[in-house]
C-alpha cells in the first residue's frame, strides 16, 4: 500500500470530520481565547507582574508561549482522542488489520492534526495580538520547522497516552493533568541548567527569539536548535516504545475489542 495515500486518507476524515462538527471546533477556539483573555486581563490588572521563566515577565512572552501551549495541547491530545473515540465506535480493531500498520495511521493522524489545525491556530494567535496589541514577528518560514521540533516531545506524550488509552480506555483526566505540566515546562527559565532537557522549553525558547527579536532560523544557534531537536526525538522515542508495549498488553488481554 502506499503511504502516502493513507495520509490523504486520514487528512479527507479528519477534513470532514471538521465540517460535520464545525460548531464543536469553533467552541473549541472560543473556549481557549476565553482562557486567554481572562488571563491577560489578571495581567493587565497587576502593575508591574515578575518575571515568569520562559514568559520573561512580558506580554510577547505570554502571547507566544500560549500559543505554543496550545499547539502543543491539540497535538498531544489528538492521538489518544481519537483512539479513545475508535473504541467507542468499535471500529478500532479494523484499522489493525490496514496493510500499512497500526503506528502508520497514528503517525497520519497526528500529521493530519497538525496540518488541519495550523491555520485555526495562526486566526487564534493574530486575535490574541490584536487583543493585547502585541504585534509579534510572523515569518512562518523560521516558525514551521521550529514548532515542528517543539512539538515533537508533545507527540512523544501523545503516543504514551495512547498506549494507555488501548488498556485503560478512559484517561481523559490524565489529559488535563498533562495541559498543566507542559505550562510548567514553558514557564519555566532558561537559566536552570536542566530547563533544556524539558519538552517544549528550548523550543519556545526559539520561537520567542523568532517572534519578537526578529532572528531568522539560519541565525540561531545550532546548538540550541539541535539541542531541542534531540530532546524532542528522544521523548518522542520513548512516547513510541510506551505505546508499542501497551499495544503488546493490549493484544494479550483482547482489549482491543472492547471499551
């Protein structure tokens, strides 16, 4: 089979899943500025608010790293959503049996999710500047392959709470526990010696160099793109090898068949 067409595959479902639900989608986005908002106003009634890690103490710093938090939270999430939502239907097992493997169509419906996501995204990110009045620096060719590698470790978190989505069925509140910790990566400042080893926080470091100090992507620092790009690899590994070996358990306890 080729790959290639089950990434179309997946990409036209998730497309028409999106229309069918328009209303869900827009709430969703709606729902998320409405989070934003109401902290942006808590700023903006606090004189003079501390530095705050990867934030800088700045409205840039806080615009940015939401919208990081959010590409991340969406990216994270879709996999084990959609494997909880495939149980559900009891069509999960079917999409075993697809010549081209089980982790293949993960891999496309994360990829499916970024793509489909992206531009909702950016309409989020340009509403929170107009809000804020914090016009930022949009050069999406530095700022693709950056969240690209940002988001890698997220995609590592979303395979592991998809293997745990295969035995356990119902972890939806793990995904909310999760939506706090990777604030915690982002806020917290690169000056802790182990803040580089943390998912997402070199990442969003380069993206806020992008955004508001106007760097171009050919001058970053190697190191530091390449640090992120190891660290998010690496978590993405592990995310993989936990969900092969749930997927293994899985099958054992014929759980695959049942929510």
């Amino acid at each position: 089979m080729n790959l290639g067409s089950v990434f179309v595959a997946v990409l036209q479902r998730d497309w028409a899943m999106m229309k069918r639900y328009i209303v869900n989608t827009v709430s969703s986005l709606v729902s998320i500025y409405i989070i934003f908002l109401l902290i942006f106003l808590g700023f903006k009634s606090l004189s003079g608010y501390a530095a705050t890690g990867a934030l800088e103490g700045t409205m840039e710093g806080t615009v940015i790293g939401f919208f990081v938090w959010t590409f991340t939270v969406m990216a994270f999430s879709d996999l084990a959503w959609n494997l909880v939502i495939e149980a559900q239907a009891g069509t999960l097992e079917q999409l075993y049996l697809t010549p081209s493997g089980f982790k293949w169509v993960s891999g496309c419906t994360l990829l499916s999710s970024l793509t489909l996501n992206f531009i909702p995204i950016v309409v989020l990110l340009v509403t929170m500047m107009a809000t804020t009045g914090q016009w930022l620096n949009l050069d999406f060719i530095s700022l693709i392959p950056l969240l690209l590698v940002t988001v890698l470790g997220a995609y590592g978190v979303g395979f592991a709470l998809g293997g745990l989505a295969l035995i356990f069925k119902r972890i939806q509140a793990i995904f909310q526990i999760f939506q706090f910790v990777f604030v915690g990566f982002l806020v917290i400042p690169q000056r802790v010696p182990w803040a580089k080893l943390l998912p997402l926080s070199m990442g969003n470091s380069l993206i806020y160099d992008v955004m508001v100090d106007g760097t171009r992507l050919w001058e970053l620092p190697i190191g530091s793109i390449l640090t992120a790009l190891i660290v998010g690899a690496a978590y993405l590994a592990i995310g993989v090898t936990i969900f092969s070996v749930c997927e293994n358990i899985a099958k054992e306890r014929g759980l695959l068949g049942h929510y």
